[in-house]
C-alpha cells in the first residue's frame, strides 16, 4: 500500500510531486556540511550506546560505515541523491543502505531540527577559526607595511581635500586598527555558537535520557542550549557572522577605494603589481584594479546576505519552520566572499609599490601646514581665534598673489603679526609636521611605534575561544 519511498514517507499514500522535491532539495548547497554532519552523528551515537540504545557493535558499525562516507565525499565519489532533500538523510539513507538495522536506529532521540542546529553551528566554529587566522595574518601585514615605511610623509584628507601632513603608517594602520575590531566581531560570532542544541529534538526535547553534556564535551562546546524550543527557533549566531561580514565588507570596500584612488594617474600614490590588475580588450595601455573594485563590489552581496536572512526571519513563528533552510545559502555566500575578498586584499597590499616621491610632493599642497602655522602664534600668546584669523589672511594673499605658501619668507609673516619671529619658517615644513604632533594616538612617529607595539599585542591575546 505504501506509495512514498522517503525516510519519513510511512503516512503517505502519495508520491511527492517534481516540485515539492524541488523546493525541498537543498542538497546541491548543504552537502559542504557534510564533516560537521558526520561528527555530529559519530557524537550522537557514542552518546546513544552510553544511554544503553545501541550496543557497542552497534556503534562500531556506525562509525566505520560513516567514515567510509565521509571519504567517499570527499573523494568525489558518494552519489548524492536530491530526492533525499538534504545533507542529513543523503547520509542516513546511505548508512542505513550499508550497514542496515543498526543505521536505523541513529536517528533515534534527534530530530533533524536540532541537527541542523548542531551543523550550522559547528560549521560556523570551524569557519571562524579559519577566517581568524587570515584575518590575523592581513593585519600583520598592514602593520609591517607600516613599520617597513614609518618615514614617509603625505596628506593627510578632509572632505578629500589636503588637510594636514600624516605618516603614510598612520593611514595604512587605520586599516589595521578597523581589523581589529573585525577580529572582536568575529570572535563574539563564534562565541555565539557556543552551546550544544543536540537534545532538542523536533521542539520539545526527547523522551531518552540523553547525557547532553557528554555531547558537548565530545563535540567541544562549552555550554548547553537551555530551551529546546528556543534551540530549534534560533538562528542569531549566523546573523552576527553575516553581521560581521557585513562589517568587514565595508571596511574592506573603503580600502579598496583608496588603492584604486591611489593608483590613479592623478594620485599616483601607488602601484598595483601586474598580478592583481587585468589589461583592456580595446585599450592597450589600460591596466585596471578590478581586483579592489571587485571586492568593493561584492560588499554589496555581504549586505544583501544579511538582509536577507533577517528578512526571513522576522515573520517565522516558533518554533521550526521549513524557511530556515533559507538560512544556508546566504551564510555561504558570505563565508566565501569573505575569504576570497581576505585573499584579493593580502595579494594587493603585498605586492603593491610605495610611490614615496608622489605622496612627498603632494603635501606641499593646500596650505598643508596651516595650522601648524597657527598653533605658532598661538605658542606665542596669541588666541586661536585669533591667530586662524591671521592664517586665513595669509591664505588669501597667496592666492591673490600667487605666492608660494611654503615658501614665504619671514618678511611677509611679519606683515601679518608682529609675533613672527624667524623660527616661524620651520613651521611651514610640511615634512617636519607629524613630529609637532603631542598627542597620544597622533601621527608622531614614537605614537605610531606605540600604536604597532598595542595591535601586535591586542593580536597576541586575540584566539578563538570556541
Ligand atoms: N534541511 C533542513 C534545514 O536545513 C533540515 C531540517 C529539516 N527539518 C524538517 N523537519 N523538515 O533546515
């Protein structure tokens, strides 16, 4: 009598249709949970035979029979079957094809509710690890590139206009600085997966004794989901990744707007190498930074992923609906952007030319030292106000005049304030000016020292604690 071949189709009398298969199949996306799925299932097993539900050969068999699998699988061999819908029955349904009683009764106290839970967020445990460590190393990066180039000067910018003399350390290491903080996000992503939700069951938890907290050892979390509807309901922990990837997106994109400024024929503040730059088929002498803009690019999608699984969980009510399968495909867009764009950027930064030159004479632009100038006369007692009044004035005459601001002679300050004295010239320097600076956290050079001593120590402490 009975028509419907599925693990679970015992009440059906009808086959499913092509469609229903279709939207249900989500196999062609979730099989790359396939080791999570696994450890997940090696774990559950273990725990059923301590609880006395499978004997030890039992579980012996399980085992062997889901490691020949996961080596199946991974070498391209295992045929996955999309009427199986997904990662967690296409393993089942082959277990038990191979091994027979004993793979029928794993599945008992778990539901695939809370193993998809569990996968997800073993998944994510293991991602961050590896997102940490390229991530760490980028920063590293960017912090040798500012300690190989502490001398070099250049502006500074307001409103993408000239403002002031910088080290070219003091903006690279913003890069390095905005990072960090990516590394505090990613962390408290991972640490959001944290607890074990096996023993959730469908929603209500399972009518076996089962020793949740052998689970979590086995599988290295440090605590326990402590709502089984809650555990089947919650998918906050992949938010804050996407979150986190949002982030980092963005700050990635403003990066790769500056290397792609940079490299311009105006700018001409860097070269980016051959290998990350494409030719145009029409135009022989082009060399485009379609890496940075690629990347610039894909931030889009990092938003767009975000969105989207925020969108899909803002009407579900509890506790597991089929949506949340939703889930999967936007957490995977972003955990490969974020490593292809982690990738693109550490191969830009590492091969890109210093042009020290460019960014040396561009500073001798727009007054740069204006308010170097300033804060002279303000040294000599004269308030501010006051004395940006004075500057401004100076400012004027120039342009009026076409006069040279960093060249003018200490006649003509002395026109414009009797407090000038001859020591007002150095003043002007735009290549001294990073020096004048006092402040903690300034452009100074002993300040960027400092600045490279506190991101080289925040990486030290900065491990996954999942
Ligand atoms: N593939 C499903 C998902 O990703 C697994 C859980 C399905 N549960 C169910 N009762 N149909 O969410």
């Amino acid at each position: 009598m009975k028509q419907n071949k599925k693990l679970w189709g015992g009440r059906f009398t009808e086959p499913t249709s092509g469609i229903t298969e279709k939207i249900s199949a989500s196999i062609h996306y979730d099989a790359r949970l396939y080791g999570q799925d696994i450890r997940g299932s090696i774990a559950h097993a273990k725990m059923l035979k301590k609880a006395g539900i499978l004997s030890a050969t039992e579980l012996e068999s399980i085992i062997s029979g889901l490691g020949q699998i996961q080596k199946e699988i991974e070498a391209g061999s295992f045929r996955f079957d999309a009427s199986l819908e997904d990662i967690h029955m296409n393993i089942e349904a082959c277990l038990t094809e191979r091994i027979g009683e004993a793979g029928k009764k794993l599945h008992t106290a778990r539901s695939r509710n809370d193993q998809i839970a569990l996968d997800l967020r073993l998944y994510l445990k293991d991602e961050s690890k590896e997102i940490q460590i390229k991530l760490k190393e980028l920063t590293l990066l960017l912090v040798n590139i500012a300690e190989d180039n502490l001398d070099i000067v250049m502006p500074g910018y307001t409103h993408m206009q000239i403002a002031q003399p910088v080290r070219f350390s003091q903006h690279i290491l913003v890069y390095a600085q905005q990072l960090l903080r990516d590394l505090t996000r990613l962390e408290n992503a991972s640490l959001a997966c944290g607890s074990m939700p096996l023993g959730a069951g469908a929603l209500a938890g399972v009518n076996y004794l089962t020793d949740r907290e052998f689970l979590s050892n086995e599988l290295g979390f440090s605590d326990i989901t402590h709502n089984s509807m809650d555990t089947v309901s919650d998918r906050d922990f992949i938010l804050d990744f996407l979150y986190f990837a949002s982030v980092l997106g963005m700050h990635f994109s403003r990066l790769c707007e500056e290397l792609i400024l940079w490299s311009t024929s105006e700018f001409e503040f860097i070269r980016l190498s051959d290998k990350v730059t494409t030719g145009s088929s029409i135009m022989p002498q082009k060399r485009n930074p379609d890496v940075a803009e690629l990347v610039r690019g894909k931030t889009g999608r990092l938003y767009g992923n975000l969105l989207s699984l925020l969108t899909m969980l803002k009407g579900i009510p509890l506790t597991y609906n089929r949506d949340l399968q939703e889930d999967k495909e936007p957490l995977f867009d972003s955990v490969d952007t974020v490593r292809m764009a982690i990738e693109g950027i550490h191969e830009m930064l590492s091969s890109m030319k210093i042009n020290k030159e460019k960014m040396l004479s561009s500073v001798f632009r727009n007054f740069s030292t204006a308010v170097d100038l300033a804060d002279y006369l303000v040294k000599k007692g004269v308030p501010f106000r006051e004395s940006h009044e004075i500057i401004g004035s100076i400012v004027q005459y120039c342009e009026k005049n076409n006069a040279d601001f960093f060249k003018l002679s200490i006649d003509i300050l002395k026109d414009f304030s009797k407090h000038f004295s001859d020591d007002a010239i150095e003043k002007l320097d735009p290549t001294s000016s990073p020096e004048r600076k006092e402040s903690s956290g300034s452009t100074s050079k002993s300040e960027i020292i400092k600045q490279i001593e506190h991101i080289k120590s925040s990486l030290d402490k900065c491990h996954s604690k999942n």
